[in-house]
C-alpha cells in the first residue's frame, strides 16, 4: 500500500473525529494545500513500522527508518541478563495471549532473538558494532557512523546500505564465522528449549558463554 492510499483509507477516520467548527469545504482545502506533507508522514509511518517488523531494508529511506530503532534497542542490550530476559518472556506471553502457538513463537521468535543477541557479542570482537534487534522478527544490526549500514534478518539474508555496498565484503565472511561459532556453542550446552523456562536457562548459559568465547577471542584469528 502506498502513502497515497494509505492516506486516503485514514483521511475518513480523521474527518469524522473533527468538530462541527470546522467546514467541509475547509477540510477539504487543507488537504489539498497540504497533501504532500500528509503523504510524507504516513510514508514515515509506514517506515517505521517495517522497521518494527524487522522488514529487510532496501533503500536508503528504508534503513534511516532503523536507526531509532537500533537507538532503543541498543539500550535494552547494555542492560544486565535477567532484564533483558524478562523483555523478551513479557513479548512471549503477549504473543501467547494474542492465540499464537506456543512452539512457534518459542522457536521463531525466542530462539531466534537469544541467538541473534549472542552472535551480536561475539560480532563486535571482530570490529563491528553490532547490535541485537528484539522486533517482530529479530534481526542483527550494524552501526557504522550512527548509522545503520547492515540488517541480517530472521531468515539470514543480509541488506547492506545502498552507500556501502562493495565495501562491506568482509562483514558477510565475519558473520558466516559468527553464526557457525554460535551455533557450535548451542549444541556444546545442548540444552531443551521447548519451555518458555527452559528457553531462559538457554539464554542465560548462551550469552554466558558467547561472551567467554569474546573474551578469548585472539582478534587475529578466526572464531
């Protein structure tokens, strides 16, 4: 859906919440001097709900739409385990009770994110500024400049800032070396996960051990 169109289907709803003061032929005129100003706070909207969503970015527009994201969740990230845990069980309970299945949001939504939040600590001993997006759909971000230049979404695909493509080659090697080490620590706890308890003792020994293998991380070698 455009802005345009989107516009039009709120422009109804927006009349009828106007008092009798005001005129349809006045309401009408506003709209008309001010329709590009309108469309370009709904495609702002719409920008920032992508973003929300976890959306892989293409343009430009799309990837400033992350950056208050990232600011956000760049802060939720530097707060201590338990904390960020207790986020992410209070999304999982609200998923639950909005009817989703409960292995379904475990695994594609809980997983996914604990994962994501270890792979953004081990990224950074590689020299990226990465940060762990909790959205709809959890992805990884990439800070260079204040600026978001890299999204690895949920299904692993990996957008890269229309200004920066060809100069990030390496980020795509790194992040292959960090998923397999992630991975390779998962299965060495090779703890269930089918409980939303269970779900955060993974996390808790996950992010643990993401960090240990940081710190001894030789950052000449590979992870």
């Amino acid at each position: 859906m455009t802005p345009g169109q989107l516009l039009d289907r709120l422009l109804p709803r927006w009349r009828a919440r106007l008092g009798a003061g005001d005129s349809p032929e006045y309401v009408d005129g506003f709209i008309r001097r001010n329709r590009d100003a309108l469309e370009g706070l709904v495609a702002q909207v719409l920008l920032r709900r992508r973003a929300e969503a976890g959306d892989t970015p293409d343009t430009a527009e799309e990837f400033a739409a992350y950056d208050p994201v990232v600011a956000r969740e760049r802060e939720h990230d530097a707060r201590p385990d338990r904390v960020v845990l207790e986020r992410l069980m209070q999304q999982i309970d609200a998923d639950l009770r909005a009817g989703y299945r409960e292995q379904l949001i475990l695994v594609n939504f809980g997983l996914e994110y604990v994962e994501t939040r270890a792979e953004a600590i081990v990224l950074r001993t590689h020299g990226w500024d990465a940060v762990p997006l909790q959205l709809d759909r959890p992805a990884l971000a990439v800070i260079a400049d204040r600026t978001t230049v890299a999204l690895r979404d949920s299904f692993g695909r990996m957008a890269i800032h229309p200004d920066r493509r060809g100069t990030l080659n390496r980020l795509h090697t790194d992040m292959f070396k960090v998923e397999a080490k992630v991975q390779h620590l998962s299965e060495e706890l090779n703890l269930p996960r089918d409980t939303k308890e269970r779900l955060g003792a993974l996390a808790t020994a996950l992010w643990k051990r993401a960090r240990a293998a940081a710190a001894h991380r030789d950052p000449g070698s590979t992870v």
